[in-house]
C-alpha cells in the first residue's frame, strides 16, 4: 500500500509545481485582429492627438507647407462611432467627424465631411511616437469657396500629443 502513494507522490508534486508557477490573475494570451492593431496605430488605448508642432512636417506635391499647418492638429477616437476632430487644418479637412477603414488591409482610412480631405483614402504608418499621412487631393474638388487651390499629393509627418 506504501508503494501505491508513492507512485502517485511525483504526479501530485509536479501539478503542484505548476499551478505554484502560474501567476495570479494571469490570462490566456489573445490574438488581435489585424483592425485592433491598426486601431492601436491610429487611437493608442482610446483617443490619440497627432500634431505638427514640436517636429512634423507636411508636403504638398514635394514642397514644404509645414508653415501652412504649423498648428495642425488630429484627433482620432476608436469608440464605438470611430469620431475624429481637427484643428488648423486651413480648410484641407472638416472640424469633425467620424472615420472609417478603407477595405480590408486596414492601412487606409476615410474621413466624413464636405472639405477637400474628406471621402478621400488616407494611407497611414505609425512608428513609435510618429504617425505618416498621404493621400491625394485631385481636381476638381480641390478649391474652397471657388478660390484657394488644395490641389496636390500631400504628406502629413505628425508626432504623438
């Protein structure tokens, strides 16, 4: 009988020893969906505020207009309506609204609104605290009360707020 428990000491040992191991309160690792990580991209844990002060950079077509949104900002929200919000963009995109991934690769997004930015698909890379916008403005929807050309290939470098 002796020998009957001792057989089954080592079984009891190492389930001991795993279960002391686990850390509390630990989960199971979960995959993100290929839209949660490029959420994250743009929206961090919630809301992110991107900028150009404080080192970004914006061309229009090749040529430097960082003096043009020097106080550019963008707010991105991942919510449940995925809203958005600009300051100073000098009519290139709307106060507000809501965005939207274009497709399935989840590297694009689309702006709502009337202005020249809007309806447009938007190609972003995030690396670190850095976040890379470019899209196009074509003709003819490219002019804001009849008279400032938007026109152009733009590239909006903006840092984390």
């Amino acid at each position: 009988m002796n020998s009957r428990y001792l057989s089954i000491f080592p079984v009891l040992l190492i389930f001991s020893l795993l279960f002391a191991c686990k850390k509390k309160g630990e989960t199971p690792d979960t995959k993100k969906t290929p839209e949660q990580i490029a959420t994250e991209s743009l929206t961090g844990t919630g809301t992110a505020k991107w900028t150009v002060a404080g080192g970004g950079s914006v061309t229009r077509d090749g040529q430097n207009v960082t003096s043009t949104f020097a106080t550019f900002e963008i707010f991105l929200n991942a919510g449940a309506s995925k809203t958005y919000s600009t300051r100073n963009s000098a009519e290139l995109f709307d106060d507000n609204g809501t965005w939207s991934f274009a497709g399935t690769n989840f590297d694009k997004f689309i702006l709502t609104g009337s202005k020249p930015a809007a309806t447009r698909e938007i190609s972003f890379t995030q690396t670190g605290t850095t976040l890379r916008l470019d899209f196009r403005i074509p003709l003819p929807g490219a002019r804001v009360d009849g008279t400032s050309a938007l026109a152009g290939n733009y590239t909006f470098n903006l840092v984390k707020k």
